[in-house]
C-alpha cells in the first residue's frame, strides 16, 4: 500500500511538472506574437536606411544610427505636438472621469422618473459608432454660436466635460455598476450627519470609488492617446501625436522624398521610427501603472 | 409644497445627470437625428450649414446596390467578426486560465499579456500590420514558422480519416491570422482574468473535497463563475469588431464623408449600425440563457 501511494504522488509531480512546461511554452509563443512588433520597432527605428534592403541584415542592423529618429521626430514636429498631445489628454481625461462619475452616481443611487429611458441613450452611446455622428458634430462646432470652433482644442474639451467624450457610455456604465454595488448605508450615515446629495457624493461616495476612477482614467488616456478619427474631424492640422502618426506616409513623401510616390516599403524605418515616437509616452506610463490596470478592473465591477 | 424625502431626493438624481443630460442631447442624440435626416437627403454642404433636398430612399438604394464596394464589405466585415469573435473569446479565456495561475514571472507576464490594450487601436496598429505584410515579415511570415507547419502535417493525418479541405483552409486561415486575434484580445484576456480572481477560493477548496478533477472545476465551477462576464466580453467584442475605425466599412464610409458625399455616408452608416444592433440582439439574447446569475 506503501509503494501504490509513492506511485501516485510521483505521477502527479510528472504531470504537473509536463504541465509547467507546457504552460511555459505556450505563454512564451502568444507572448512572443505580442512582442514582436516592439521588437521589430526598435530594431528599425536604429538603422539607416539602406539596411533594409541588406538580406543579412534581419534583426541587429549593421549601421546604428539616431539620423532616422531625428529626422522622424523633425517631420512630426515631436515635441510641439507631444506637449499639445499631452494637455489635451490630460484634460479630456479629467474632464471625462469627473462627468462620468457624477452622472455613473446618479444613475446608480437615484429613482427618478425616466431613469430606464435615459439609461437607454447610455446604452446607445456604446452601441452607436462615432461615425454616425461625427458629421453633425462636425457642424455643430464649425457654427458654434457666432464662433468657428474647428481646430480649437475646446471641441475635444466640450463633449468630454459634458459626458460625451470618447467612450464616454461605457464609462458611465462601469461607474453605475460600481456604485450600484456600495451600500446603502454610507448615504444613510451621511444624511443623517446633515450631508446633502452633493457633500455626499464628493466626500463620502467618491473617496471610496478609487479603482473606478483609476481605471477609467487609464482607459481614458489610453483611447485618447490612439483615438484619430474623432480628432481627424475637428482638426484639419496634424495637431496629435495619433493624427500625425496617421499622416507620417504622406508627410514623409513631401518632406524626405520631395513629393516622389513612393512605396511604404521604402518608407519602412521612418514609420517605425514615429509608432516607437508615439508609443514611448504611454508605454512608459504603462509600465509604471501597470498594476492598476488589473486591480482597478477587478474591483470596479466591470467584471460581473 | 411638501415632498417626502424620497422624493427629493429622487429628483436630485436630475441634478447628478443634468449635465450629462444636456451634452447627450446636444451632442449625441441631437447628431443622432440628423444623420438620420440625412440619410435620406441629397445633402450638401453650404455657408452656413447644410442645405438639400429631400431624395426619399435613394441614397439607401445607392449604398447597397450602386456603390462598387459597399456591399462587399459590410459581407466582407461580417464574416470576419462572427469567426473572429468566439475565436478571441476563446483564446483570451484560455489565456486568463492561464495567467491566472501561480507561476515565477507572472507578473511580467501578464505586463506582457495587456500590453494590446494600451497599443493596439488606432495607427500604431495599423502601420504595425502594414508594414510587417509589406516587408514579408508579416503574422503570415512567421505563423508559418511556429504553427502553420505544424498544423499542416497534423491536417494531413487527420485527412486520413476524411476531414475536408475545408477544415484545413479554415486552420489555415487562423494560423495566419494569430496576429490579429491575438493583438484584439488584450482587454478580454484582462475581464477574464478579473472574473476568474473573483470566484470564491471556497468554492476551489469544496470541488477539491470532493474529487473534482481539473476537467470538472472547468465545466461546473469556473465556466458558470465567469458566465456574466463572458457577455459582456462577447458584446465588447462584437462591437469593438464593428466600431473598429480601421474595417473596410468604416473606411469606406469615411471616404465618402471626405468627398463630401453625406447623405450616402449617413445611410451606409446607419444601415451599418442596423444590423450591428440586430445582430448584438439577437446573439445577447442567446448566450443570456445560458448564463447564470448570483445575483437578481
């Protein structure tokens, strides 16, 4: 009996020792499909030009060199537009998880009446996609009143300050599911404290929805960081780093190649040289903030 | 006049959404409409705004029978993302399985997994494809090198016993398409990962009790633990597929926006989003009855 219980323990230490393996190999292979652009970004962005057409040349190019970046970051006029990137990020963002968290709290802790119906133009927010509204929007802020808001950052500011931005549904949604699931005796505590709806919601209700905020704060940055169509259509310059990335190609073929037609391939290590430009910022914020990302999403109710 | 206190504090609930309420009216629902409108007038663009005259169905009659490339995809676009869909489904489920284990790196690795989240919408993504297919180094390329092979001999030993060839061209298919779905599976893999934390470590320990192998704690603890979550991740899918700016659809009608062309792109877009929404319908509907709720 001895001997039969050694047998099995052994059997499962083999099986669970194949199965580490097997996992190893598996998370290695997807994790590798989902390096491998960086990789090859990098390993682009540093060589000249020529190398690209060198078939010994596959990943470590033969001649380093920082001429393709320097003339990439010249071409996007980087550090002009990151900056200009930059605030209007930071602001749409703030703006946009502030709105969407008082609007996320009344839809949550309030019976009024209408509540089903409103929440269904939530609902139409996520479903409808932006190009069906982007026209009219368009005209929207090209006669904004007696002003011509086209290519003024306040058409990106407006829509998010008010619970419009980009996203903005599915926002409101995660916030409502958040706040749906604290109890209800904190407002009770509260009121009978003397604190109004208001007081309540800032002192009481918003401290404690942390990981909401964390996470869409991030999600909100991350999807205006990459978000050029709604840009795209405010902005008739290459005002974003999304927007200028989007027109590298044809930027390239005026500036480098003096309006000669030529082919992406040719223009291969600048256009990778300007997506290392654009995902640098926001991968180092990433890697930073990378464990908010999950907490924030395993706590904030998105999941169930 | 005297309310309850109920009632007033309902009614501040309005307050909360008041601000919300106007800018969805302004600019969401007020677009909404209009675009509507346009659809089914010959617009064009004027000082001042728009002007034009009414054209009936017209337009809705161009975008399906008369534009070259319309119809071909919105089929096209279709059937990519009904395959697409439980594919990504699948895998992110099986990755988060995965991630969710204990292990040396994890930590990495999942830095690794969600690292399609922050990049993969939008140009960076767009000029990584491209150029990858451009230079021959492309999810095609190097697919071939891990698993098309692979999975090619084992289509041949399966042909042994009169698999068709369908089925290979369909394997096929997926082996050099792994980029794509891999790279759209970031924020799936994360809801997945986040369902599966959640489930209670008491209800492990009673499956363990009582002989559960790993097979069965899939199927009868896992699998209804995470079934809420598996709508909202199907639905997050299909319409991340859908809304996706760089598909064909969406590319197409931008092109027609760009040629100032906006009643034909009002109704490409809302026949668009009419089949978007049945199709969310009809599929929500669907998995609904098969999810179980602990809660209401």
């Amino acid at each position: 009996m001895k001997g039969f219980g050694k047998i099995i323990v052994s059997r499962q230490a083999i099986s669970s020792a194949i199965w580490r393996i097997v996992r190893f190999l598996i998370l290695l292979g997807l994790g590798f499909i989902i390096i491998y652009p960086l990789i090859y970004m990098i390993s682009c962005a540093f060589r000249m030009p020529e190398d690209m057409s060198d078939p010994t040349v596959i990943w470590i190019p033969k001649h380093l060199t920082l001429s393709v970046i320097r003339e990439t970051m010249e071409i996007m006029d980087y550090w002009k537009t990151l900056c200009r990137t930059f605030f209007l990020n930071i602001g749409c963002c703030l703006l946009q998880v502030i709105s969407c968290a008082v609007t996320g709290y009344g839809f949550a802790r309030f019976r009024f009446k209408g509540r089903g119906l409103l929440f269904g133009i939530v609902i139409m927010m996520i479903l409808v996609p932006v190009q069906v509204t982007a026209i009219p929007q368009y005209m929207i802020f090209r006669h904004f009143g007696p002003f011509n808001l086209i290519n003024n950052p306040l058409c990106m500011y407006i829509p998010a300050a008010m619970g419009c931005g980009i996203k903005s549904g599915l926002m409101i949604f995660i916030f409502r599911q958040f706040f749906r699931g604290m109890p209800a005796e904190l407002e009770d505590a509260a009121y009978l404290d003397g604190c109004g709806a208001v007081r309540t919601f800032f002192t009481v209700m918003l401290p404690n929805a942390r990981p909401p905020l964390l996470t869409v704060f991030l999600f909100s940055i991350v999807w205006y960081w990459n978000d050029f169509y709604v840009s795209s259509v405010f902005f008739d310059k290459n005002q974003t780093i999304a927007l200028s990335l989007k027109n590298l190609s044809s930027l390239l073929s005026q500036t480098i190649f003096q309006g000669l037609d030529v082919s992406v391939r040719e223009q291969v290590v600048w256009l990778e040289a300007g997506c290392l430009l654009a995902v640098m910022p926001i991968l180092i914020m990433y890697i930073f903030l990378q464990k908010y990302f999950t907490e924030g999403i395993e706590r904030s109710g998105l999941a169930g | 006049m005297k309310l309850s206190f109920q009632k007033r504090k309902d009614m501040q609930g309005f307050g909360f959404i008041s601000v919300w309420l106007i800018g969805s009216l302004v600019f969401f629902m007020l677009p909404l409409i209009q675009s509507f409108i346009y659809s089914f007038f010959d617009i064009r663009p004027d000082t001042g705004g728009m002007t034009g005259s009414f054209a009936g169905l017209e337009k809705y009659n161009y975008a399906l029978n008369e534009d070259p490339n319309y119809r071909t995809y919105l089929i096209q676009v279709l059937k990519e993302t009904l395959w697409k869909t439980p594919l990504i489904m699948l895998l992110s489920l099986f990755t988060a399985m995965l991630l969710s284990q204990k292990f040396r790196g994890r930590t990495f690795a999942r830095a690794v997994f969600f690292l399609p989240v922050i990049i993969a919408a939008g140009p960076i993504y767009n000029i990584i494809s491209g150029n990858m297919a451009s230079t021959g180094n492309d999810g095609g390329g190097y697919s071939t090198m891990i698993s098309a092979d692979l999975l090619n001999s084992l289509m041949r030993y399966f042909d042994i016993y009169g698999i068709s060839e369908q089925a290979a061209l369909a394997a096929e298919a997926i082996a050099n398409d792994i980029f794509g779905i891999i790279w759209k599976a970031g924020i799936q893999i994360l809801m997945f990962l986040a369902a599966i934390q959640n489930i209670p470590a008491s209800a492990r320990e009673a499956a363990q009790i009582e002989g559960a192998s790993g097979w069965d704690y899939f199927w009868k603890v896992l699998l209804p633990g995470v079934g809420p979550v598996f709508l909202a991740c199907f639905i997050f899918t299909f319409i991340d597929s859908f809304t996706d700016t760089d598909n064909s659809v969406m590319c197409r009608i931008l092109d027609m926006q760009m040629d100032w062309k906006y009643g034909e792109a009002s109704a490409m877009a809302w026949i668009y989003f009419a089949i978007v929404l049945a199709a969310v319908g009809i599929i929500s509907a669907i998995i609904n009855k098969f999810v179980y709720y602990e809660v209401e």
